[in-house]
C-alpha cells in the first residue's frame, strides 16, 4: 500500500506541529493547514491527499463550513473531525454532512490512527471502483 497522505487542518498551531510529528512517526505524510481556506487550497493543489483531519471550531471559516465545501470539491476525500465537549453537537451534524467520523480532543493517537487507516481503506475502495468504472467505459467505447 502506498503511503497515506493526510492533511492535518487545525488553528491550534502547537498543536498541528506536535501532532505531525506523532504522525510522522507513525508513518504517515502529514501537510498541515491553520484555516479553512488554507485547507481547500492545499486540497486543490495537491490531489493524493487521501483524508483530510479537520478541527471543528476555528475562527473564520469552521470546521462545519470547510467540510461542506471539502465535500463539494473534494467529493471522495475522507474527513475526521476533531472536537471538544462544547462542539459535539457540530461533530454530529458533520457527521450528516459527509464527515466519515469524528473524535473527541484530547486525542487518543491509538484511537485517531485507526480512523485515520479506516478513513484511508474506504478513500483507497472508491477510488478503485472509480477506476474500475472509467475501464468498463472505456471498453464499451471499443465494443
Ligand atoms: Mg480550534
């Protein structure tokens, strides 16, 4: 399997580098965005982001409002969201938008890193299917 890459969005600075370098070692290719905005624009600029780890309360553009628009750019890119107990309710309701699941801060690492590997399996299964589709398309055309 290929290595996983994900991007780590979170407005917590100390944060977002401790937890890259616990993912690192673990692993995983960690990019790393402080805003929403900064997110969507990695999205577009680098396409083997397989799943996105997004915090739920950041100033400017939420974690509500940047995972609609992940998942309305980035259709088959898996999103984690990461919550404290004052936000579980936003949790939930990103979880009815798309989210593929959600944990709550501080993170368990045993607990975000199988998530994360879940999140990457389903990402990996429907990029296959997409794959699998375009060649029965594409056979149809030569029939
Ligand atoms: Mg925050």
């Amino acid at each position: 399997m290929r290595l996983a890459n994900i991007l780590l969005v979170d407005d917590e600075v100390p944060f977002v580098e401790t937890m890259t370098k616990r993912l690192n070692r673990r692993g995983f290719e960690i990019l790393s965005a402080y805003t929403g905005l900064d997110a969507l624009d990695m999205l577009s600029r680098h396409s083997k982001i397989d799943v996105v780890i997004l915090d739920v309360k950041m100033s400017g553009m939420d974690g509500i409002q940047t995972l609609e628009e992940i998942k309305h750019r980035f259709p088959i890119t898996e999103v984690i969201m990461l919550t404290g107990h004052a936000t579980v309710e936003s949790a939930i309701e990103g979880m009815k938008l798309g989210a593929f699941d959600y944990l709550m801060k501080p993170c368990d690492m045993e607990q975000l890193i199988s998530k994360v590997e879940s999140a990457v399996q389903r990402r990996r299964t429907h990029e296959d299917k997409i794959i699998q589709a375009r060649m029965k398309e594409i056979k149809s055309w030569q029939a």
